[in-house]
C-alpha cells in the first residue's frame, strides 16, 4: 500500500470486507463463515439503502429532519432512542439464535469458526447492553418521566439531542464493523490483557472501545439531565414523596448512571492509551497490571445491572397498580426499597471476580453485600403481590409481561443468591450457570419490563393501542422462548460447561444444547410476533384510536393530557395535591376541566446539535479505528467548532401563544366530552377511545 | 363452583409439575452427569451441599411467590367475586414480616457464608494425614503445562495427581487471564500472568476427570482441556518413573515450541509425538530449576541450570517415546495393560474401570 493510500485510509485495507478472507480460503468452514458475515453487511448495507429510498420516495426528508432528528422534544428524543434500541435488538437477537445453532450442532465442532463466534458473543453483548438496554430505558425515560412529574422538557433539551446522538454513533459504529470487519472477540467486558494490542492487534477492540465509549459519554450526560429535571422541574406541589414510583425509580437510575457510568469510560479510555500510545496501564509488563481494569470494569458494571433493572422495577410498579385498579402497595417502602439498592448496588462489584485470589475476607464481606440486596428486591416483589391483592386484576399485555417477571425473576434472584455463595461461586463462576443467571434477570426483568412499558404507554405516544392478539402471542413466545433457551443452560453450567466456547466434548451436553436451540427460536417467534404486532396497530389505528388520553383507566399525570400529548405536554402546568394525582382529580369529578387562563408556553428551539456531535463523534471513532488521522483531526475542529459556535446561538427559544394553546386544548377536551366513557370491561374493544368511567370503590366492575 | 373446582384441580395437577422440575433436574445429576454434582473429592462434595443449602433456604422466600402470584391472579380476576379495596395500601404486620423473613434468611446466610468461605478458601490447605503434594501450573495458549517441583518433571495434557491425598497447586500464566478448573474435583481459580494464584484439591479415589479453561482466551480457548487421572500411590510413583525415564527435558526448543499459540495435539505434533489420542499425556523429564517463578517473574529462564543430558534418552526429538497404547489411551488402559508395558505402568494404569466412568463421556 502506498504512502498516500495508507495517509487517507490508515490501515483500512480490502481485507476488512466479511468476505475476502473466503476469496482467498476455500475450505467449505471459511466459505460458510463468510457467507454469514457476508449476509449480514449485506443486510445492513441494503436496510440502510431502503430506509434513504424509503424516505425520498415519500417525501419526508425535510419532515424528518425538521420534527425529528433537530426536534428537542424529549417525546420525540424518546421515540428515537427506542427505534434505534429496537433495531439492535433484532439484529441481537439473529446473533443469539446464530450462537444457539452452532453449539446445537457443536459437539467436536459445528458450522462456525472460533473468531466468527467470538464476534458473535462480543457484539450480542454489548449491543445488547449498551445499545439495546441502554436506548430502550433511556428512551421509555425520556419519554414518560417529565410527562409523569408534569414538565414540558427536560432540563437540558440540547444536551439530551447530543445524547442521542452519541448513542446513534455508537449503534452505528457497531453496524459498520459488520460491512468492515472485525469486531472485537474479546467479549462484552473486554478484558485485558487479551484486548491488549500484543495479543489483539487488529481493528476489533478498537471498534468496541469507542463504540463502548461513544455509549457511556451518552449515558453519563443522560443521567445528570434526569436528576436535574426531577430535581428541578416538577410540577407544583409535587414533593418528592409524591413522585409517581417510576420517576422514582428513573431518578434512582440516574444517580447511578452518573456515579456508574465515568468508570467505564475511565477503563476503556485507559485501555484506549494502553493501545494508541504504547502506555501500560493493564499490561502484563512495566508495572501494569489488569486487576485495575477488571475492577474500574466492574465499579462500572454493578450498577449498571441495576440501572438496567430500576427502571423496570418503577414500570411494574405502574402497571401493577393500573391493571389492579388499585392503589400500589406500600409505595413509601418501595421507594425505600428501590433506595436500598441504588446505594447497596455500589457495594458488591466485586462479587463478580471471587476467583481471581484475594482473601477468604474479602469475598464472604462482598458476597453477605450482596445478598443484603436481596431484601429490599424481595420486599418489592412482595409489595407487587400485595398491590394486585384485594384488586380486580386485568390481564392486559403488559400484566402478562409483568406477571412473567415476577415468577422468573424470582428464579434469576435465587441463582444470583447461589453465585453470590463465594464457595458455590468457585463452581459456577465463568460457566453457562452465570449466562443464565443474568439472562434470568435482563430477560425477565429488563426486557419484560420495556415491552410491558411499551404496551402501556404506546397509546400514550402514538394516539392509538397496540394490537392486543399479537402482543399476546408475542408476550407467550418471549415468556416460553425464555425458559427453554436459559433453564438448560443453569444445567450445563452445573456440569461445568464454560461460557462463550464454539464447541464442547461432552456428549451429555448435547440434548440441553438442542432445547435451548428450541428456545432461541421460540425467541425469534417472538421477535416476529412483535413486528407484526407494531404493523397491525398501524393498520389499525383508526379504530384503536385513543385520542382522549386515558385508556387504561391510569393513575398518574402523563395520562391526564391529550394522545398524543401536544409539544408542550400540560397546556397549563397541573398542580399536584397528592399521589397518583390523576386519580385523585377524577375521583374528585376535577379531571378535564378548563383552566381559568392560559398562558404563552417557551418551548426550546430546534437545533443541529445532536445530528452534529453525533456525526462528528461517528467519523473520530471510526477514524481512530483505522488510524485515519486526518478524519479524527477534522472530526474534533469541526466538534469544537459546534460547541463554540452554540454559544452564540441566540433564537434558544420559541413561542407558542396562549391562543393557540387554547384553541388546541379546548377542540380536545370538546372532543373528549363527546367519548362515552367505558368501563374496563371494554379496555380492549375499539369502543375505548382513552376515556375511562370513575371508578366506585367496591364496586364489581 | 364448578368453575373454581376445576380451577383447583388444575393448580393441583400445576404443583405437582411443579415439583417435576427439581426432580428432572436432580435425575440429570445422575452418575453420568460431569462436573460437581457428581462430586470426586472433598471440594465438590462440600460445594454441592452448599448448593443446596443455599436453595432450601433461598425457597422459603421463591417458593411463596410462586404458589401464591396464580392464586392471587385468580382470586383477584376482573370478573371474580372477591373483596375489592382499592385504597387499600398498607399493613403493619405484612411489612414486618416481609422485612423480617428475608433478613432473617440473609442472617443465617451470613453467617453460613461466612464459615463457608473461609472453610473453602481455595488457598487453605486441605488438612489430612499425608503431606499435599505440590505442584506449579502454568497456563498457556489453550494448554497447561504442570510441573512437579519436589520430582522434577513436567507434564503436559495430563494432570497425574495420587488419589486420597492433598494437592497444593501454584498457579501462574504465561500469556492473558485463564481460569483453572476440574468441575469434578472442586474450585476454579483465575491464572494471571506475573501473579501467583493458589489452589487446593483433592480426590477421594483413582479416576479421570475432566479439566477445563473457564476464561476465554481466544480460538482456541475451547481446546484447552486436560484429563486429570488420581492413580493409586504406586501408580504415582510408577508415573513419576516413567516420565524421568521417557519423557524429553524441557529445553529451550522445547520451551519455544510450548509458548507457542496452539492446543496440547497442536504441541505435541510440533515436538513430534503421536498425536492419534488427544488426550495423551507429554512428558517432560527434566524442568529447568525455578521455572515457574522465572516465568511469574517474567525475567530470562535459566536454561544451562538444566542438565540436557539424561543417561537414558538422547535430546533428539525422536527419542521421545510416547506411547499412546500403554497407559494414555482409555480404550487399552480400561481393558489391560499393553503387554510391552513394565511393571509399575501396569500399575499405574491399573485404575478400576468403574471409576473411571465417571468421568469419561
């Protein structure tokens, strides 16, 4: 390669394409591999072709960049982070049921290479960490929490559009290394000194450090704009006290995404210097040493699990209570309980490494921690039976993500009971028992919960439901599809069955193997089932429509305002008198009424922020992934040049008049007294257009 | 009526497939089943009761969360008769004890935990009549070479190890983290380069057990496996023997050809063995003084501390015997010895069969 090639493309050679390395072997394991690797740039070379022509073709560029992608509407900045979540997911998902096929097959060997399945678990891992999970809670977060505490915004419109777009580069940096390969192999926690450049010289590690980086930057920025918009922004007479369970449980979140997340990028930026510039930070040699990275790792990593499984916590609390047609149960001992484990979440990283040779001490202390927080996680789930008790349970979707939750949860709590026994940990740990134990818990817990809040507030957003049948068998497929591809996998890990390994010589791991290849595909079914799903309630959303607000006869105040809500949420800020607020005013007949006045509403101004730190960050890590110095340079001017040049920014703001305002909120309301108001009964019928009948304690309904 | 009397019958007939499950699963822990379910030494047997205690008392607090959410569900249906207060929020004795059981339980957890942990240190020395013997592991590439200091021989893609008595393992890496694990036997431990692991273990009988990588370390992470075998004391002795007899030193070609990336068959083809059986043993006669501390150090190894000149073997390659028909290969030792065998590679190989099956898939 030339001077001037290698100037402008660094190390970016033809190599990187998935399917040069099957041009030049012909062995049918390399051809196979590489027709793999080969469908799936493929598949993201033509998806992103197909949504550029799709949207040309309708017209919709400047509707797309004008109400979307500039929008500072957090609603909107929501929608975004769930659709990018959603389409990691799927291709998260393909990846699993690809490793699921192989080690069915992979008694002596199979059909994959080891470097294939290591991409293969280091990308299913991170991407559903950091760009499934993450975008998904961040996204449900953003959308419902200011609405919940009676806010036109978060605090920082701009900063969470940069947010964003941070996640977006990350999302899209991992898609890339699809069509220029390879990712890292070195799994989701990449751990050094494997990830060093001795042992790892290629592209790969690189790709995660700053996809994994472009993440918890947007992580970080994410928490401090909840904290401060719960700190700052809630709705007169709303006290802390009053907060409805999921905000409490999004600030709780929050907390710990800004203590949680700076380790991680600490980590991986050491790593990155260990790398770029000959340092020796977790080196074997000149005095580095791994045991810094593997606990900078973890002080990241154990909150983070309770990041991903607050925010689920606070969603069941709502469903619970809204499909109970109850109030929730010992809400100021859940916030207790939920506060119990943000903080004790800080306390037990280290339950993660027992084996790696400290003292008997050392582990007993962390491994007593972390059953500590096994209370308060076990008074939740109790508070939850309590609150569907004495209720009238209906048994909608998201109750049917919910109750799932809780009888699997339980399980998954009592395996991570077992891995937290430091003595029984000896035995498990780095075995297929612990990938089924987290699985327990993120499937369960994390995944359930989002699929539940989308079920839930999907009208909210949209002004139509979902479809009921296909949420159903999608919420039945992930709730079968979960047990049979994880129950063997605590089996195997009992017989001793690493993780992560391509292939395996026990013969008795082979039926276990093929059941949970079962449920991989069930998973998939279940992924199809959500598609459909989404593609039905658009069909019918006319029918379905929901406009008035309140389809599920709900509690708290995001469902007090329009479906879906205007801009600026409340055309008059609500004023707070109690929990469950909503509630409160239609058993007091006060729901809906018109207020005395209205006045102008400031709504913070579109702006090119995010879309810019977001392409900017997208061309630095891909430019440091290939050592192409001139686009990094380029990339960092240009990023400093936006931040200076926001400064002088002047139109920050927009004004909507009090006119417009009233003109808008009195059509809907006029709107809304015309809706008969049903019972729940019909919840699920199209005679439910989101106004609900009061409810009349004792009543049977 | 009818409606709810079928109803119970259902949950009847669902406890009671409830409970089918733990039985399925404790069937899969049949004789058959590897890894500690199927304990071979103090270790294992210790951490599988731990497992359960742990899950007995972890069930006070599941099992009524499973019972009780369908009954709940049912009770409580949209459509049922059961009482409806929906203001209702709190009770003071419900919160006590949904407090009180799980922190009663973590207590005796703690406690339990607490002895535990300290009991199973893996560095604690396992006590018993006989003095541990000791041996030093160092990880490579998808291999593992073990080192007898106190005989002064090495082997590779065997763990020969006496039945009924003590083993003290130092562990260290030459290349990035592994984990070192007999699930038969009992712990894992983290292996790190320039860092000294330990590890106790001990096997209750003769028999071959499967060793394993349990942190992955790149292509071929899932070829690094090793067959411990826990011979009679004779049949150690006979080992030992034999390998100072055939085995080559371990020299610095021999040495540079082990650093390289590559699994034991990959190894021993490059040293020119026999690789027809994977699971063969190499053996090396002579280990360089203080190798595995020159390596946990990271500084030069000594190698004219090594006599290359044993009086049996010359260091050619070829000289090497491995013998895949005497005692490495499971199909011949668990009929007979090879009838070239001597004497005391009889009885090393003379393991019972019954045991071995153990572990042997």
């Amino acid at each position: 390669m030339s001077d001037t090639t290698s100037l402008i493309f660094g190390r970016l050679g033809w190599d990187a394409l998935p399917f040069w390395s099957m041009l030049t072997d012909h062995s049918w394991l390399s051809i196979i591999n590489g027709v793999i690797a080969t469908g799936a740039a493929g598949m993201v070379v033509l998806g992103a072709l197909a949504a550029v022509i799709l949207v040309t073709w309708l017209g919709k560029w400047r509707y797309l960049w004008s109400e979307w992608l500039t929008s500072p509407d957090h609603k909107k900045i929501g929608i975004m982070f769930i659709v990018i979540a959603l389409v990691m997911l799927a291709r998260a998902i393909v990846e699993a049921v690809f490793m699921r096929a192989q080690q069915a097959v992979g008694l002596d060997s199979g059909f994959l290479t080891a470097e294939h399945f290591g991409q293969l678990f280091t990308t299913h891992g991170t991407i559903m960490v950091f760009f499934m999970a993450m975008p998904f809670l961040t996204g449900i977060i953003n959308y419902v929490m200011p609405l919940q505490i009676g806010a036109r915004d978060l605090s920082f419109p701009v900063l969470n559009q940069v947010s964003l777009g941070l996640t977006a580069a990350g999302a899209a940096l991992v898609m890339i290394s699809l069509v220029l390969a390879p990712f890292s192999i070195g799994g989701w926690t990449g751990y050094p000194p494997f990830t060093e450049l001795a042992r790892n010289p290629g592209a790969g590690v690189d790709y995660w450090i700053w996809a994994v980086t472009l993440s918890t930057l947007s992580s970080t920025l994410t928490g401090v704009n909840f904290a401060v918009t719960i700190f700052k922004k809630r709705a007169p007479g709303m006290t802390l006290m009053r907060m409805p369970l999921f905000t409490w449980t999004a600030l709780c979140t929050a907390i710990l995404m800004i203590f949680g997340m700076p380790p991680l990028t600490v980590a991986t930026g050491l790593l990155a210097l260990d790398r770029y510039l000959d340092f020796h930070m977790f080196t074997t040699d000149l005095g580095g040493n791994m045991m810094n990275y593997v606990n900078l790792f973890w002080a990241f990593g154990h909150p983070e699990v309770y990041i991903l499984i607050l925010p689920p916590f606070g969603i069941f609390s709502e469903v619970f209570a809204t499909f109970s047609g109850k109030r929730i149960y010992g809400y100021k001992i859940l916030v207790i309980a939920t506060m119990c484990i943000a903080v004790l979440s800080f306390t037990v990283w280290l339950h993660h490494f027992f084996t790696m040779g400290q003292s008997a001490h050392i582990n007993a202390a962390f491994g007593i921690a972390t059953m500590l927080i096994g209370i308060p996680t076990g008074v939740k789930v109790y508070d939850w039976m309590l609150t569907m008790y004495r209720g009238r349970i209906r048994l909608s979707v998201p109750m049917v993500y919910a109750i799932g939750f809780i009888m699997l949860f339980v399980l998954g709590g009592m395996t991570g009971i077992i891995l937290a026994t430091p003595s029984v940990d000896y035995q498990v740990h780095n075995s297929l028992f612990l990938v089924a134990h987290f699985h327990n818990m993120l499937i369960p817990g994390l995944l359930f919960g989002m699929l539940s809040a989308t079920n839930f507030w999907f009208p909210k957003a949209t002004g139509f439901r979902l479809e009921e049948r296909w949420g159903y068998r999608a919420a039945f497929c992930w709730i079968i599809g979960f047990m049979l591809a994880f129950f063997p996998l605590y089996v195997l890990g009992m017989m001793g069955m690493p993780r992560r390994s391509v292939a395996y010589f026990e013969p008795q791991y082979v039926p276990w193997m093929i059941v949970a290849g079962i449920g991989a595909l069930a998973i998939l079914c279940a992924l199809l089932c959500l598609l459909i799903q989404l593609w039905v309630s658009i069909r019918d959303r006319h029918t379905n429509n929901v406009f008035a607000g309140d389809p599920w006869d709900g509690r708290t105040l995001e469902w007090s305002t329009a479906s879906p809500p205007p801009e600026y949420n409340f055309p008059v800020i609500p004023e707070v008198h109690s929990l469950d607020a909503f509630m409160t005013e239609k058993e007091g007949g006060r729901a809906w009424r018109v207020p005395d006045h209205y006045g102008d509403i400031e709504m913070p101004a579109n702006s090119v922020m995010g879309v810019v730190i977001g392409l900017t960050s997208l061309a630095m890590a891909f430019g440091l992934v290939w050592y192409m110095w001139w686009l990094v340079i380029a990339a960092g001017v240009i990023t400093l040049a936006a931040i200076v040049g926001r400064g002088f920014v002047r139109h920050t703001h927009r004004i909507i008049s009090a006119d417009e305002v009233r003109t808008t909120h009195e059509r809907w309301l006029e709107r809304l007294r015309q809706t008969a108001p049903i019972d729940r009964s019909r919840e699920q019928s199209t005679d439910n257009h989101g106004r609900a009948m009061p409810p009349v304690e004792g009543a049977v309904q | 009526m009818s409606v709810s009397g079928r109803i119970e019958h259902f949950l009847r007939q669902g406890s009671r497939y409830v409970l089918l499950i733990p039985m399925l699963l404790l069937s899969g822990c049949g004789s058959d089943m590897p890894g500690f379910m199927n304990p071979q030494g103090p270790i294992a047997q210790a951490q599988r009761h731990h497992f359960w205690v742990v899950i007995a008392l972890v069930m006070v607090v599941v099992i009524p969360v499973i019972i009780q959410t369908p009954l709940i569900l049912w009770r409580y249906r949209y459509r049922g008769h059961a009482v409806y207060r929906p203001k209702w929020d709190m009770s003071r004795w419900l919160d006590i004890i949904m407090w009180a059981v799980p922190l009663l339980i973590v207590a005796i957890l703690g406690v339990y935990i607490w002895r535990q942990t300290h009991e199973l240190d893996p560095y604690r020395s396992i006590a018993s009549d006989k003095p541990p013997l000791e041996i030093q592991v160092v990880g490579y590439d998808w291999k593992w070479l073990f080192i007898y200091p106190d005989q002064g021989i090495a082997t590779m893609g065997q763990l020969v190890i006496p039945a009924d008595r003590p083993i003290a393992l130092e562990l260290t890496s030459a290349t990035v983290l592994q984990s070192f694990f007999i699930p038969a036997l009992g712990s894992q431990i983290d292996v790190m380069n320039r860092m000294v692991t330990k590890l106790h273990l001990e096997a209750d009988h003769p028999g071959r057990f499967e060793g394993k990588n349990m942190q992955y370390n790149g292509e071929g992470f899932h070829h690094q496996r090793f067959i411990t075998r826990a011979v009679e004391d004779n049949a150690f002795d006979a080992f030992v023997a034999r390998t100072r007899r055939q085995g080559r030193p371990l020299d610095q070609d021999t040495y540079a050809i082990i650093a390289d990336k590559g699994d034991n068959r990959e190894t021993a083809r490059a040293l020119g063995l026999d690789t027809s059986d994977t699971d063969a043993v190499i053996r090396f006669s002579q280990v360089p003084e203080g190798l595995f501390h020159t390596i946990m150090g990271g500084s030069p190894i000594d190698w004219s501390a090594l006599n290359v000149a044993p009086p049996q073997l010359g260091t050619t390659r070829t000289s090497v015997v491995q013998t895949s028909e005497s005692d490495q290969s499971s199909s011949s030792e668990s009929t007979s010895a090879a009838p070239e065998s001597s004497e005391p590679e009889s009885a090393e190989s003379s393991s019972p069969s019954h045991e071995r099956k153990e572990a042997q898939p």
